[in-house]
C-alpha cells in the first residue's frame, strides 16, 4: 500500500487529506510522523477531494509532512473464550498484566442490526437482588433499560451491585456481564477493577475501560468493542449476556466534541442531528433471535446535566429503550440506599416476565398496591407541610407512614444485599399488614386470602 504526504490541515482530532486513492466510510488509516512514530486513524468522511480522518491517539506532533497509508480495512474486535476474566482498554486492548487474547477470529465492530422479523419477545425474568428494580420495574432478558442517575448519585455502585447479583431463576444456562465504562476517572477505574476482583464477579465478565485522558475518538468506539464481544458471546457461544454500559453522557459529549471539529451543524443543545441514529445503533444490539440459545441484555446509565430528564440525551434515550429506571437525590440526601424512585420509573417489557411459574402469582396485584399508596403517601408530605398531620383523616395518615416504610424498608438495602424475589414480595405484604383489607384495592380478593392473614399477624 502507498504512503502519501498528502495532509491538508489539522483541526482537534482530525485530519484532511486531500484524496487520492478510492477509501470508504470507516476505513483504517495510517499516519506515519516525521520522528518514525506511528497513529492509527479511521475515516469519518469523505468527498470529491478529501478525506476525514479522526486520529485515535491525538493529533498532537501531525504536520504536513507526515505520511499517510489507507489499509482498506475497518476495526475489528479480537473475540474468543478467553476474554472472560479479562480487563481491557476502550480499544480492546489487555490492561490487567495477562497475555494478550488469541482470537479465535475477528469481528467488525459496527455489527449488524437485527432484523425485526427474526427477534424474539422478550420472557424470562432476571433477578438482580434489587427490591425496586425486580418488584416494580422488573428487568426482562433481552430488555434495554437504561439508569437515568444525576451526578454525585451513585449509579456506579448500582451498576456493580448488578453486575454481581443478576441472574435468571431457574437456570444454569451460563450468564456472562460485559461492562463498558466511558470517560471514567483513573479512581473510578481502580474501584470497578478492584470491586471485580474482590467479589469474583471477574471470573464471569469482560470488562472495557476508557478514562477520561483517553482520546475522545476512543469514546465513540468502546460501546460498539463492547457489545461486539457480547454479540460473540450470545449469539455464537450461546450464552446469556449482560451489557452495563456507563456514562452514555461521555460517550455523546465525545460525540458532540468531534462533530464540532467536523464543523458540523449542530442540533439541540449543541449535540450533532443524528445522535438519536447512533444511540438507535447501540441501544437496538441488545434482544434475542429466534433459533439461537443466547441473549443480548443491555443496561445503559446516564447522567442527566443539570438533573434534567428533559434534556437531549435522556429525551432521545427514553425513545430507543424500554422504560427507565430514575435515580433520586432527594433520596439520596435521606441516606437511602439504593435512592431508586419508583414514581417516574419504568420497565415496559415487566408484565412479559412477572406472574406465576416465572416469579410470583401476586407480583404484579403487589407491585400496583405499592405504587398507589406510595404516589398517594408522597402527595399528601406535600399537604402536611401546608395543613399539619393533624388535619389528616385516618386513612390518610395511614398512607404517609406507608410511603416512609416503603423508603426505609422497601427501597433501601445494603449495598452488598442480594433480596430474593420472595423476600422483596414478602417485604411488600409486610408494609400492607397495618392496612384494612378493603383499602388494598389492586390486589385481588384470592390473593388476600392467601398472603393477607400472614402479613397482619407480621404487622401485629
């Protein structure tokens, strides 16, 4: 392959060369400095009589006389077994002092949709220890449900919690997590690695890290490195996988940032058009196909700036995905642990995966009655700061010490606590024991005449 000395300018972290051979989108490219030091670049666009080229590692030291080699080939992902255990760099690179992987091939990272015709419904229930994900926004193999958290929330605690504790019921099908961590801190990398080794969840992982002194170009290829070994994984080694990818807010900052060097149009808030389209080409990777033993589970975690559920990247996030599950610093400020909050909250796909043979006959009737009377609780803190407690009717009283029992009994948990779906039920029925039967109007008649009695004698 030719070399040329071709480069036209130099802006952030991309490159114009003036175009001489036929190149494509995504195509590797070369650039060798002036010293003998080699870059690794890709093509991000090309016209008539140029070519873009984002520069992985910097574009720090590139001048016009460097040389240029397009090698007609697009970046692909050394996959095999042995990338379980493993802890590798947002470039797919080993990190963690072991031998490199030897591939039992290697794959494109771009991936392939899936077709719509050949995806399976999603059906079986993964339990993740959580009372507030499992019982009230129940996750669903094959499910994408992101967690919109606020900075100095603790999302990264909940996503390790997770990647430790999910598993499916019932099963000894193998269950695998991949998780990917965008933008990260050399701190937050050392607790993810340390958090991994020290709890064996390791030994079932794979895990990618690009921090935050990273490239931003790296950023934008880690997820797609990520769910590439996951599609691996499932679709070709049959096993049930789980994608955690955290902070989706870096990866489209770094999106964002290399569309300006593009002198691109922005859209809202700055953020390029089509991110709604590349956040669709991530987000949709995860599913089952029909005739294939494996899945593809995928929990992505973003903070929201400004605590806004309302901006870009959550708006366009809430679209792609099935539901939400949102973090609250109001209780986060109250010392709760996990601080979930179940009221804007959502997992669309839970009724697919709850009911009896899959978790619990009464799990749906039992996840409806606490959410009424804990939306109702909440309203009537508004009405006491205004009225007092003492203008409240018994019932409504009733209902305002529920909505605190389900904060300090419900919703919080040791972060090392794996609830079993019973016990996160049996916890329910427990804060409806003080309740009069006729006020537990989503639950219906059979099933308080089986669990009602045992949980008025616990409330006794």
């Amino acid at each position: 392959m030719k070399e040329y000395k071709t480069i036209k300018d130099v802006a952030g972290p991309l490159v114009f060369v003036e175009k001489t051979d036929p190149v494509g989108y995504g195509d590797l490219v070369s650039i060798r400095l002036s010293n003998g030091l080699l870059k690794n670049g890709q093509v991000l666009d090309t016209s008539e009589d140029l070519v873009v080229v984002q520069v992985f590692e910097g574009t720090s030291g590139i001048g016009k006389e460097a040389m240029v080699k397009f090698l007609g080939d697009t970046i692909k992902l050394p996959v095999s077994e042995d990338m379980l255990g493993r802890i590798l760099n947002g470039a797919g690179k080993p990190i963690d002092n072991g031998p490199e992987i030897i591939p039992e091939k290697k794959i494109d990272i771009i991936g392939a949709a899936i077709n719509p015709y050949a995806r399976q419904q999603p059906a079986d229930f993964i339990q993740t220890g959580i009372s507030t994900i499992d019982c009230t926004n129940t996750l669903v193999r094959g499910q994408k449900l992101p967690i919109f958290s606020g900075s100095g929330l603790p999302h990264n605690e909940i996503a390790l919690q997770i990647a430790r504790q999910a598993k499916v019921l019932g099963a000894e099908e193998k269950f695998v997590v991949v998780f990917a961590a965008m933008g990260i801190t050399n701190e937050e990398a050392q607790y993810f690695m340390a958090d991994f080794e020290r709890t064996g969840a390791l030994q079932r992982s794979v895990v990618f890290l690009n921090l935050a002194n990273d490239p931003a170009v790296e950023r934008l290829v880690t997820p797609r490195m990520a769910l590439t070994a996951a599609e691996y994984l499932a679709f070709e080694k049959d096993m049930h996988v789980l994608v955690i990818l955290t902070d989706m807010t870096n990866y489209c900052e770094s999106l964002r940032e290399i569309g300006a060097a593009r002198e691109e149009i922005p859209g809202r808030r700055g953020y390029p058009g089509y991110m709604y389209t590349d956040l669709a080409m991530i987000y949709e990777r995860a599913g089952i196909i029909k005739g294939k033993r494996g899945s593809i589970t995928q929990i992505p975690i973003l903070t929201m700036p400004g605590d806004d559920i309302t901006h870009p990247i959550a708006d366009l996030t809430g679209y792609i995905t099935e539901g939400q599950i949102v973090l609250s610093r109001e209780l986060h400020r109250k010392g709760i642990y996990p601080p979930i909050d179940v009221l804007p909250s959502l997992s669309r796909l839970m009724n697919l995966g709850i009911g009896p043979k899959k978790t619990r006959e009464d799990h749906k009737n039992v996840s409806d009655q606490l959410y009424a009377n804990y939306a109702e609780g909440r309203d009537l803190r508004g009405l006491v700061a205004i009225v007092g407690e003492e203008a409240l009717s018994e019932r409504d009283r009733r209902l305002l010490k529920s909505a605190e029992e389900f904060e300090t009994k419900f919703v919080q948990q040791n972060r090392l606590e794996d609830r079993a779906i019973t016990d996160t039920l049996g916890i329910g029925w427990n804060l409806f024991g003080p309740i009069p039967k006729q006020e537990l109007t989503r639950i219906s008649p059979e099933l308080k005449e089986k669990f009602y009695k045992e949980a008025k004698q616990v409330a006794k």
